[in-house]
C-alpha cells in the first residue's frame, strides 16, 4: 500500500519539480490557501480546529511542511502575519502530529533567500548569499 503524504504550501514553486516526482510514488493530498492547485484542498492551516480535524480525518504517514509566507518585505513589514503563517502553522501541526499520530514524519521545508538570484534555477554550482 502507497504511503499517504500531505503537502502544505502545494502552490509553491518547489511543489512545481517535487510533485511529479512524488505523486508516482505516494497518495498526494495537496493544501493551498490562496493560489488554488488541481485536486486540493483549500485550508487555513493558523485555525488549530480545522487543522486538526483535516489532519484526523486524512491521516498522513509523511508531512510536507511547505506553507509559508516567502515575501521578505512582507515579513518585515507584517511581523505577526509572518508569524502566523511561519511558525503558527508549524507548531499547530506538530501539536496534531504528537497528541494524534505520533508515527507521523514531519519534513519542514524552507528555500527562500538562498540563492542569488530571484528565480528559481537548476545551477550546476550553488552560491548560497546566507
């Protein structure tokens, strides 16, 4: 039987490269919360009750913690808001995955302000600017 993963964040450019790889191998539930992707389901991951009950209700094995407010400016100029989505939602999931399903795998993911350069790239050598 395939292992069933939930990607958060399933919108984000690195969901771009990483599904196709992924959906071959894994039962994919996929979450957005304001770019709609095929086949997901739209949440707000900050309301702890509605995380929870979609969590219970679709038991993942692996998490796929891509959700995330990435605009720099915006962080800075919006601390709680960044606060809310970046570390609010993580901890509401680690609190679901240790009170409901402790066998649970949580795999965070954050690959913003790495390279130099805007866009995303295959680059044959990194040149990481922090």
């Amino acid at each position: 039987m395939k292992k069933k993963i939930l990607i958060t964040g399933s919108s984000s450019k690195f969901c771009e490269f990483f599904l196709p790889v992924v959906i071959k191998k894994f039962v994919c539930i996929r979450t957005f919360s304001t770019r709609p992707v095929k086949n997901g389901y739209k949440i707000d991951l900050r309301k702890k009750k509605k995380t929870f009950k979609f969590l219970s209700l679709h038991k993942p094995d692996i998490i796929f913690h891509c959700a995330a407010l990435t605009n720099v400016d915006d962080c800075e100029k919006k601390p709680e808001l960044a606060k809310s989505i970046n570390v609010r939602t993580t901890k509401i999931i680690v609190d679901w995955i240790k009170s409901y399903s402790p066998k649970t795998k949580i795999i965070f993911l954050s690959t913003d302000q790495i390279y130099n350069s805007k866009w995303l790239n295959k680059e044959k050598e990194v040149n990481p600017i922090n």
